[in-house]
C-alpha cells in the first residue's frame, strides 16, 4: 500500500527524474540502472507510467533547453517505449540505454532504428 500511494503522489516526478538524468545527467556508467527502474516502473504501472513517458519525452525542450533531443528521435523512443507487445526487459531496457546516449550525443538515431525490427 505504501508503494502504492508513493506512486500515486510521486510516480510522476521520478519517472520525469529518470528521465532526465539518464538522458543529461547522471554518470555515464548508471544510465543501464536507470533504465533497467524505468522498466520495473513500466512493468508495475503501465498506464500511469507510459503517460509520464510521452508527457515528459514529448516536450520540445527535452532532455534540457541548451541540448533538445530531435523531435524524431522522441517520437520514435515513445513509440518503441510503448509497443505492443512490448520489447523483451533486456532490449527494451538498451533501447531506453540508446535512446539516452543520443540525448547524449553520444549516438545517433539509427541506434532506434535497429530496435523497430
């Protein structure tokens, strides 16, 4: 119950945190963790967490206003994030992982494209 009501006052804030240090701010060696949390989040709560994902992922401005991720690449990451059914844990979690390196710019978006197939 106490997770519950957490989730329910702060589910939105750390999904919106997780978010956004995994795509501009935490170590580059705890961007696997904070996806592999974004998965146990999605896989507990999926529709609460699926509509913090494309609410925080589809703002313009995201990961930060200096450093936008390109509006294709936040598309394409909703739509994968999403999928039904959805990807396997380990591959959805490298494709938040990819998806994070690009806000990064550290990859590309054909790092998603790999994961449409």
């Amino acid at each position: 119950a106490a997770v519950e009501a957490f989730m329910s006052s702060s589910g939105e804030g750390l999904v919106r945190a997780a978010l956004a240090a995994g795509a501009d701010t935490c170590p580059r060696h705890l961007v696997r963790p904070v996806a592999q949390l974004l998965h146990a989040l999605q896989g507990a709560y999926p529709q609460p967490v699926n509509t913090w994902i494309v609410a925080v992922v589809s703002s313009p401005q995201f990961p930060s206003v200096a450093e936008p991720a390109g509006e294709t690449e936040r598309r394409m990451f909703c739509e994968l994030a999403l999928r039904q059914p959805p990807l396997p844990a380990a591959r959805w979690s490298a494709m938040v992982v990819d998806f994070f390196l690009i806000c990064r710019k550290e990859a590309t978006a054909d790092s998603l494209i790999a994961h449409q197939m």
